[in-house]
C-alpha cells in the first residue's frame, strides 16, 4: 500500500484500474467529468479502453458489450446523464451484464444545478429503470471509500453477475483527502473466463446454487445468447409466464439472499443508544461530527453510515435502532431515505434532518436539529 | 481446419417455425447470413448476430451461433463495447429500419464515423411491423400507414448516403429478390474492415403492402425486381424517372482502418513513448 493525496472522483478511476478494469465508455458532465479525463490518460497504459461515446445512451450500452466481451467495465456520469442510462441498466439487470456505473450526483432535477452537490438519486437508483428489479447500490463517504467501494462494486458486479452502482456527490467528488492505495499487483483479480463445463453442454442462463448464471465472454467455445427479452437458460426468448416469474424472482432472491456479503454500514457513538442518526455519503459525515460532539454533550446517540443503500439494509438497521426511541435521517433531499426508514420502522419516531438548496448540510444544523428534539 | 461448416450448421432448426409472416423477407436475409459464414467457414462461436428490437430483432432466435439482441435502436452502442473486447469476432448487426434509422440513427452515424468493424445489414421493410405498421423513416412520402392514414406527410430518408458520408468503409444496397447478389454483399460485408452497412429492401406484406395495396409477397417480390436498376443505370436516368425506382450495387468501398484496430495503434503509440504524455 501506498498513501497519495487525491480527490474523490480520481480515486474512483483508481479503484477502477486496481479492480481490473480494462473498458471505460462516458460522456462529458458535470461533475463526473474528471473520472473521464481520468480515464482517458491511464486506461490506454494499463492495456485498457477509453471510449466517450455521442450520449450516455451509447456510454452505459458499450460498457455492457465490453462486460459481456469478459472486460471488466464502466461509466461514470451525473444526474441527468443517468436518466439516460436507465433504459440500458434495466437491459444490463434483466441480462445479468456486470458492470460498475458511478453517479456522481449533483443537484436536480433536470439540469438543476451543474455544479452543486445532491443526493436526490436515492431513489432514481432504486426505481429509475422500468419493471421489477433489484439493484445494488453503495455510498462512500469518503475519498478513501471512493477508492475501496468502487474496488467492491468490481468484485460486487461479477459476484452477483449485474450491474452495480456508486452513488457520489458533486462534494465527495471534488474533496481532497490522503488515501491508502495498492501497489500495482498488488490486489489479485480473476477476470471472467470460459466456464469448465463443455461448451456443447453450456447453458449460458443456468445459474449456479446462488442463483447467479455464468456468462462466458463472447468469443470463447461457449455460445453465449443475450437478449432484452424475458428468455430461457439457453438464451432463447421466451413469453412464458414461468419463465418470466421465475427469472423475476431470481433477479431478486439472487442478491437480496445475499445481503450479508454487501458492505456493512459503520457504526458510531452510543453502544445502546436512545436515539440513532442514520446518514449515508457526504452528509455522513457532517451527521458523524454531529454525532460525535452531541456524544461529548452526555446524548446518547449512536448513528449508522450506510454503505449499502441498495438492497435496504432493513434487517441492519431495525436491529441497530431496537433500542432506540428515536431515529434522525440525515440526507441531501426532500426525505427519500427517510420514507424508507419510516416504512422499516414502525412505532419509531422518524425524523428528517433535511437540506436540499444546493448546499452541504454542516453539523451546526444537525446538532440544533436533534438538541431541539431531543431536550 | 478439422471442421466445416455448411449453412445449416448456423441455424437452430429446433427453434422453427419462426414467428415472422408468410412472405416476409427477413427469412431469406437471415439465410443469407447464414450461406456467407458458411462460405468464410467462420466458427460459429467466432459469429455473433447484433440485433434490435422489431420483426427483424429476433433473428437471434433462429441461430446457433453467438447472439446479441440490445435494446431499441441501441445495438451498433453495445457492439462498440463488444468489438474491443473481441476484436476476432465477426459481430452482423441485423437491424430495423425504424430501429436503426430512427431511434438508433444516433448511434448508426457514429459507428460509421468511427468505422467500428461490423457489418450492418438493414431489413428495409419501409414501416416498423412488429408493432403493427406505422410509418418509419423510410416510409415514402404520401404513402398509406396505421399512422399515416392520410399518406405520410413527411419525406424519407437515404440512409445508403449518409452513411456512406459518415465514412463506412463499405456500402451498397440489394434487395430479398436479387438473392445471389444479397448473398455476395453480405459476405462482402463481413470481410471488409471497418463498417460495411447493406440496406436490403424486404417486403412486408402484412402491413405496409396491405394498407397501401401493394399486393401479396408475391406481387411484392416482382415490384422488387421491376421497380429498381444497377446503380450505374440508375445514374443515368432523368431527375423525373429517378423516382420510380430504387437502385441497387455498391456505392462505396474503400480501404479505411477500423475504430479498435486504430484505437490499439495509438494505446500502442502511447506505451512506446513510455506512458508519457503525447505531444
Ligand atoms: S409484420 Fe411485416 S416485417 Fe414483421 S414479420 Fe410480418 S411481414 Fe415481416
């Protein structure tokens, strides 16, 4: 490991290329556009691809051909270039493409504010793209966890054999901060590979005993089919309503079975506390400060930073708050995370520690928020 | 070579009949995909159909090589991604015109630009069928639809033109009727380097012949072989006549790197000069 000092959208680029990834495709915005610039230096020095494709339409559809070619891709964007993206997750979620989509949210909707920070994504990533699906989503709050959970998104994405996203803000994108990195080499990857079976027995849609099929690179002796179409293992599409029940059903047990294997939310503060603060990415980290001096203040408050948002960690968190009396959500939004935790915890009282003006939300209003309640 | 491979080899006979109508010409096309990977004698696992969404679409369910099907108007995108990272393979896109003229012209026109290494064949049916005849890009003006009852009020497009200005290294245009020459184009299109795009003129009688009393297929097919000429004869005709007909041929052929292989050059370039900035 070594330490350097960057900003949070360029160790995104760099967990990408520790994580083995060999094909960027994106489109210019703001304020993802430094992950592009990134890109398009070092992935042609580490034997990768930087294409910047006419939209974000065509961005997210290369990086899943390139997936789908055994490469180990993705695509960065903002708001409005990931509602572009939508049509194209839903294909990568029904095909089972892995591939890593970094959003680095700004403030919405439509062009909002380019250049200020949001994280009214929340639920754009939960229900952006049409029909029943489930998705994998992970906050970082920190550039040290751009960095890791962009490595974890890779390694998420091939697990789970589906797309993935990161969900940074315009903030956490431009903060700088000293981050431990590998050496080259020094974290192993496996990419994709054919699988062991015979190619003529191969069915490229049989899943494993985890629900998750296997998809040979294109190319290789194994003949992958793939569709947009409800199909059957063999990559044949298919209007059969088991067929279709099923698949949907896999779709969701094949990671929502697996929650335990997504990151974990950090706990801090109050071992049994009466009140929790539950926040994720950049305004976790003004709720941890809040936190932390209300702590030093005799509140016994604990509070959790989610890094998985996607599945809900609903079992995590009615655990960690089944002590407490009270529950503070703190987010960059009109209360998207806070209807969630409304609707996981009933009885509790839920309340919103809100900001959405294009401003970061500071620990000052967090702390008057809560003592106001509190006392 | 220990294996070879005849025609039929590429086609998943258990998955028939196909779900395209009676007279249709996606059929015969498909064949002649089929007939040329045969004659390459490409490995199946080697081949992959790129399709989109529409009648034409779901050709991938009828093979037994590798298939892509993307979604609407998005295929020659996904194939960007695919040709990097499987630079042997021989990716067909076998496309709509609504899908490809339309919603994917975007991505039709880049991919010309850039000359990403696959052969477009286009089902030019002139209406989308799949979603029951409306008018399409290359639906000619004045002429009877499901949305264009009145005669549709605008133009139609020469897509033969602009890609051929976007800068693919191959282009021509044939029809279903004039198999031996569909057939040679598309063997043509998936030896060239770069993008090679076939516009093929497939009849749809189920609908845009139907509603604009065009006859049955068969009739269909004898107006594919009255109604167009060579392309130099085309040439030749008054501004007047030119209307009347379609011209078939090749217009371009050229020798142009493709994308990736271009794309690797200059990474190549990039590593000769140590890593270091590109002046
Ligand atoms: S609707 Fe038209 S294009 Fe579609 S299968 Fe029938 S004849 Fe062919």
């Amino acid at each position: 490991m070594r330490q350097i000092f960057v900003q949070g959208n360029e160790a995104c680029g760099l967990g990408a290329i520790a994580a083995g990834a060999k094909f960027f495709a994106g489109y210019p915005i703001t304020p993802a556009s430094e992950l592009a610039e990134f890109c398009s230096k070092e992935m042609p020095k580490v034997g990768g691809y930087y294409f910047q494709m006419e939209d974000e339409l065509a961005s997210i559809a290369a990086v899943i051909g390139a997936s789908l070619g055994g490469l180990r891709s993705f695509t960065a964007t903002s708001g409005p270039g990931m509602s572009l993206m939508q049509e194209n997750l839903g294909f990568a979620i029904l095909a089972e493409v892995p591939c890593v989509i970094i959003n680095v949210q700004r403030f919405g909707p439509s062009t909002g504010v380019a250049t200020r920070p949001g994280q009214a994504d929340i639920m754009q990533a939960r229900w952006g793209t049409h029909g029943d699906h489930t998705i994998i989503a992970l906050a970082p709050a920190s550039v040290q966890e751009c960095y890791d959970l962009t490595i974890e998104a890779f390694n998420l994405a091939e697990r789970f054999s589906t797309p993935v996203i990161l969900l940074s803000d315009g903030a956490l994108a431009h903060l700088r901060e000293k981050i431990s990195v590998y050496d080259d080499g020094e974290l192993e990857i496996t990419p994709r590979s054919a699988p062991e079976i015979e190619p003529e027995k191969y069915l490229p849609y049989r899943p494993n005993e985890k629900g998750v099929p296997h998809l040979s690179p294109y190319g290789n002796r194994h003949i992958l089919r793939v569709t947009s179409l409800i199909h059957d293992e063999k990559g044949y599409s298919t209007a059969n309503p088991t067929t279709a029940r099923c698949q949907l059903e896999r779709l969701e047990t094949k990671i929502t079975g697996y929650q335990e294997e997504l990151p974990q939310a950090k706990c801090y503060g109050s071992k049994n506390p009466d009140a929790v603060v539950i926040s994720f990415g950049i305004s976790a980290r003004a709720a941890r400060q809040a936190v932390h001096f209300l702590n030093n203040d005799n509140f016994e408050i604990g509070m959790m930073d989610l890094k998985t948002i996607w599945p809900f960690p609903e079992k995590n968190i009615q655990e960690y708050c089944s002590q407490a009396e009270k529950v503070f959500v703190v987010e960059m939004n009109r209360g998207q995370l806070t209807g969630e935790v409304e609707r996981i915890l009933p009885g509790l009282e839920v309340i919103p520690v809100l900001r959405a003006d294009t401003q970061v939300i500071s620990p000052q209003e967090i702390i008057e928020k809560i003592k106001e309640v509190l006392r | 070579m220990s294996e070879s491979y005849s025609f039929e080899d590429y086609i998943a006979w258990d998955r028939l009949p196909h779900m395209w109508c009676a007279g249709c010409g996606h059929g015969i096309t498909l064949k002649g995909i089929a007939m040329a990977l045969a004659d390459l004698q490409i490995p199946p696992h080697k081949a992959l159909i790129a399709s989109g969404i529409g009648c034409s679409g779901r050709a991938g369910d009828y093979v037994t090589f590798n298939r892509f099907q993307g979604t609407h108007g998005r295929t020659l995108a996904f194939a960007t991604g695919i040709n990097a990272a499987c630079p042997d393979l021989k990716i067909i896109a076998f496309l709509g015109d609504g899908d490809c003229y339309a919603i994917g012209i975007n991505h039709l026109i880049h991919a010309a630009r850039r000359n990403l290494n696959v052969a477009v064949i286009i089902g030019n049916n002139r209406n989308y069928g799949m979603t029951g005849g409306q008018f399409s890009p290359t639906t000619p003006q004045n002429t009877i639809t499901s949305t264009s009852r009145y005669g549709k009020p605008e133009p139609e497009i020469d897509m033969c033109s602009v890609v051929a200005e976007a800068g693919a290294s191959f282009v021509a245009r044939t029809t279903v009727y004039h198999t031996v020459e569909l057939f040679s184009f598309i063997k043509k299109a998936i030896n060239t380097q770069g993008l090679s795009f076939v516009e093929v003129l497939s009849p749809c009688p189920t609908y845009f012949g139907r509603y604009n009393n065009l006859g049955n297929a068969v009739d269909m097919f004898r107006t594919l072989k009255e109604k167009t000429l060579p392309l130099k004869d085309y040439e030749k005709l008054p501004h007047e006549e030119k209307e009347k007909f379609f011209w078939h041929g090749i217009k371009v052929q050229r020798e142009r790197v493709d994308f990736i292989t271009e794309y690797n050059n200059y990474a190549k370039r990039l590593q000769a000069n140590k890593g270091g900035e590109m002046s």
